[in-house]
C-alpha cells in the first residue's frame, strides 16, 4: 500500500469530524489523569521462580499440568506459580457447549484453591461473553455508530459483571485501533471509528465501565493497527505514519486513555518506523521485541505504568525472528513485555537460570511485577476474602439485555435510500429473494450463512414469502437476469465479517464475487445490499445500488432489531463512524 494513499487517507479524516455527544461524564472521566500507586510491596518476598511466574499467562492443559506436578495441581503450581490463565477454547476441548460456562467457573475454582498466589483469569470477550446463557453484543464498531458514552460505559459495565459472574477478572479489549485503511482485514468492526476523538471518548467510558467494575481493561494493539493493509497473524506488520501524523492519530489514543487510567496495553507485532532505528538481521521488530517502542517510547516517553501484555506468541508476526520460540519469549519480556500470553514452560526455568548468571537484570524482572503486582491490587486480587464469583442478579441481567438491545438498535446505519425503497410492507415487498453473501472457509467453516438462516426465519415470521440461497453463482450456474421479475426485492446479505473467516483480505472472493456480479447486473429498482460486516462493501463494490444499509455484525440480535428498522417499527438511528467517501480503487 502505498504511503501517498495513507497521507490522502489521513488527510480526508481530518476533515471530517465526529462529535462525540456527551450524554454522560462520569467522575475522573473528563480531565483528570489517573494514577494508580501501589501500597502492597508483598511481591517484593516472593521467590524467584515466583516473581518469573508472576509474567506468564498460560493457555489452559490439565495434562501438561499433572504432568508437571506429578499427578498433583498443588505441586504444579509450587514448581510453576504462573500468573494466571486464558481461558478460552484450550479450556473447552470435549466439553459441550451447554456445559461450558459452569465448567469456567469450576476450573477458575479449582485453579485459585490449589494456587497459593492470586490469579489472573482472562479472555478476549470483545462483542459480550461468547458463552451460552450470556448476553451477546454487537461489534465494537456498532459503539462507534450509536455514538453515545452513556452506553458505551454500559457496554464496559455489562461485560464485566458477566466476566464477573464466570471468575474473568481480566479483558483484552478494547481495540483502540483506528480505521486508517479501509482493507486492514484486522481492524475493521473491532474499532470504534476512524476518528481519534471519537475513539478516546467512547473507550474511555467503555474502559471506566469495565474496570469499574473490576475487571481489567486492555487497548490494543500499540503502537496501532490498521495502517497496513496486512494481517499481523501471518507476518509483521507496519504503522507507517510519519511522527506528526501518528501523534494525531493512534499515539493520541493510547497517550489520551493511559491518562484515564487503563489498566493495561497490549502491543502488536507492529513496527513504527518513523521511531525505530535498532535492527534484527537487519529487519525492524515488531514491538512484542522492540525496546525502543515499549521501554523507550510506552514506558518512558508516554509515561505508562500498568502492565504491558503481549499478543499471542503463536502468531507470525512474533515467531522466527529468533532461533527459536523460546529466545523470542525471553527478548520480548526483555523488551518491556510484563505479561506473555501463551508462554512454554522452559521460559520460567531459563529466565531463572539466565538471572541467577546475571545475564538478565533483577531490575526487568522486579520492574514486570511491581506492575503486575500493582493491577492484581487494583483490581481487589489481594484480598483473601474476595468473591472470586460474583453472580449476576435478576435486576441486573435484565440491565444487561437492555444496554445490548440499545446499542444495537441505535447502531444500525442507513448509508443510503435515494429511491425511497424503505420502509418494506407486505403489500408491496411480499415476495423476497434474500441472498446470503458469504464465504467457505475451513476456519469458521458456515458460521455467517447458518447465522443469516436466521434473518431468513425472522422475515417469514413476519409474514414474507422468502427465498433464501448461498451467493448466486452468476458464470458457473447460468444464472439469468430474471430475479426483480420475480420477486418485489432482491436483498443481497454481506456477511464478510473480521477476522480469519477466511483468512487474508476482506475483499470479496469466488463464489462472493460472482454475487456481486448478479447484483450490478440486475434492475437496481428491486435490489437492496445489506452489510453485516465491513462498512466498507457498500461503496466498494455495490456503488450504483441505490439502498444500502451497514449493521457492522450478523448475529440473532442485529437481525432482530435490523427487520423491526426496516419495517418501520424503529428508526434509523446510527451514524457512519467512519469516513465511507474513500475511492479505494483510485490514487
């Protein structure tokens, strides 16, 4: 991508700005600069292998774990007192669906009696708690369209208490990411917009409704996503701003929600070459090994003092700069990393063997756990009498359906309608073709089409006739131009969501691209695209489609709300978060 479309790109954002309405200002919010000092100096006692434990979040395998203390969890953890756990799909490997979320809360149990150190329990959860009987919410990109900090702080709190009510005491999210290239298939639906000020308002309410609810918040991915046009999984990456420019940009919104206090960063594998200069194999790193970004520019320049956490060390973008994984583990926590997410157990005995030689300073290692240790007392970790489960009450479950429903609703986004095809009616629109717009992908395989059989459900309870097909398969099938004879409205639904279904681009492939090719070719009268991912479809491929709607997820809930708006039962409340006058096939 070249660096002249970035700076037009840049540029275009400048001039458009969104305002960030302010139905809400919580206390310490506005303009107060958080600080968080640590009183509890207990860490200062723990043994070495303690203290090296303390920056190792690990992935959830009870083999290995007996394994390692002969049969015994209790003697794991005395040989190998880790930080804490991810736990996600590790976790549920042969448990049913039904069964999971109980079987969060019994290992959460289970892990904290046989550790004599508090824990860290974590996961992602960036659109709600991914479990069932838990609340779902829309992508991080719906906050950014229903643009309102009342609910964005609702979001944070509504996750948390759920988070809560499993023993999850630690979130990576939110994305603070920015949309500064609209083919970055990483970013996308996971931010909030393109807009720095937009960004910094909402998250900071969404990182205050987390956290004060205590559960942790992360932003990620320092020094910023969303530049490129690549996928940090399958290679490093670049932010390839100038100085100036990303201090308007992402520097502003990591520099902006450190001073609101966010518990914690997560840095990508990124590299920012306007502040680089030190090399290896004459490569720049990505930050997860970069000094310079996260003990020169994070740590000193920009004054962070929570946790820095990597992203997963089994990504590409992270592995084979080193020998081998293990060097890679030990150069990134020399870097600046307080936390590895995912680490190998050799880590803990050749960091200790590598300090008891003096080739690897006490300083790091006490520096990693002052933080670490610092964020487990922030967050009430410390306290034996802590609940370690907090169950969701009735009032507050409710609550929680509630804010989800909102921001949905108020999310949705009516791009375009010039020739007035909304609302729908039974008496005009009865017969309805609906076309599922989606991928094959061997990771997430049918998710988005069995997910979109859905929407097909709530129009015929509405009362529709509805034909409903997998993309039309325009050259392979000799698909004739005779659908708006018959049917009243051809619905094209674009479920091309972020991330990895399927991995690499956004862009739309094969069977999606020949669906496309219906699209232009038919009466545009009786044609309406709907996206249920990238906000970006609409005027990337269906430009002439006279009615085009962004919903910017595809999930039970975005379908109900989006048929009750397009029956005219609610009105279109969202707002574009992002800048959709890009001409991305011109320079």
């Amino acid at each position: 991508m070249k660096n002249s479309f970035l700076i037009v790109t840049a540029t275009l954002l400048v001039s458009v700005f969104f305002s960030c309405t302010k139905e809400r200002v919580t206390a310490g919010s506005v303009n107060e600069v958080y600080e968080f000092q640590s009183v509890d100096s207990t860490w200062k006692l723990l043994t070495l292998r303690e203290k090296i434990g303390q920056t190792m979040l690990m992935l959830p395998d009870r083999k290995k774990e007996l394994d390692l203390g002969d049969g015994s969890l209790d003697v794991y953890f005395k040989r190998y007192p880790v930080t804490g756990y991810f736990m996600g799909w590790k976790l549920f490997t042969g448990v049913p669906e039904e069964e999971r979320v109980d079987f969060v809360r019994s290992s959460v149990e289970e892990y904290q009696k046989a550790s004599e150190l508090p824990l860290l329990f974590q996961q992602d959860y960036e659109s709600g708690v991914g479990l069932q009987g838990m609340t779902p919410f829309p992508k991080e990109m719906a906050l950014g369209a229903a643009n309102s900090p009342e609910l964005a702080y609702k979001y944070g709190k509504s996750v948390a208490l759920e988070c809560r009510s499993l023993g999850i005491n630690w979130v990576l999210h939110p994305v603070a990411d920015l949309n500064m290239n609209p083919l970055n298939p990483i970013v996308n639906t996971r931010s909030v917009s393109d807009n720095p000020e937009k960004a910094v308002c909402l998250l900071s309410e969404q990182i205050k409704g987390l956290q004060d609810n205590s559960v942790a918040a992360t932003i990620k991915h320092f020094p910023g996503d969303g530049v490129d046009y690549r996928d940090q999984h399958l290679m490093t990456t670049v932010n390839s701003l100038s100085e100036e420019m990303w201090k308007q940009y992402h520097g502003k919104v990591f520099a902006e929600l450190i001073k609101k206090g966010v518990a914690c960063i997560m840095p990508g594998h990124i590299t920012l070459p306007f502040y680089q200069k030190e090399r290896i194999n004459g490569y720049l790193p990505p930050a997860t090994l970069s000094h310079e970004l996260l003990t020169g520019l994070l740590k000193k320049e920009m004054h962070f003092n929570g946790v820095v956490v990597s992203d997963a060390m089994t990504m590409a973008g992270f592995r084979g700069w080193y020998k081998n994984d293990l060097e890679g583990q030990v150069a990134s926590f020399l870097a600046g990393v307080d936390i590895l997410l995912w680490p190998s157990y050799e880590y803990m005995d050749t960091v200790e063997v590598r300090i008891q030689r003096g080739e690897i300073p006490m300083e790091r290692l006490d520096d990693a756990v002052r933080r670490v240790w610092a964020m487990k007392e922030r967050f009430g970790l410390l306290n034996k009498n802590r609940e370690l489960i907090r169950p969701v009450s009735a009032e507050e479950k409710a609550e929680i359906r509630e804010a989800a429903k909102e921001i949905t609703e108020r999310s949705i986004t009516l791009v375009r309608d010039e020739d007035h095809k909304l609302p729908l009616s039974l008496e005009k629109d009865k017969k309805l073709l609906l076309v599922a717009v989606t991928p094959v992908a061997h990771k997430g395989n049918d998710r988005d089409f069995k997910r979109l059989q859905n929407l097909r459900d709530e129009f015929v309870k509405n009362g529709f006739e509805v034909d409903f097909r997998r993309n039309i398969l325009y050259e392979d099938q000799g698909w004739q131009d005779n659908a708006t004879e018959v049917y009243d409205k051809v619905i094209f639904l674009v479920a091309r969501n972020t991330t990895h279904t399927p991995f690499g681009p956004l862009q739309l492939w094969d069977d999606e691209a020949q669906s496309v090719w219906a699209a232009n070719s038919m009466d545009k009268s009786k044609v309406i695209v709907i996206s249920l991912g990238s906000p970006y479809i609409g005027n990337e491929y269906f430009e002439r489609v006279k009615t085009y709607i962004n919903t910017y997820s595809n999930d039970a809930s975005t379908h109900s709300a989006l048929l009750r708006i397009l029956l005219g039962q609610l009105p279109f409340k969202g707002k574009s978060p992002v800048n959709l006058e890009h001409k991305l096939f011109t320079f």
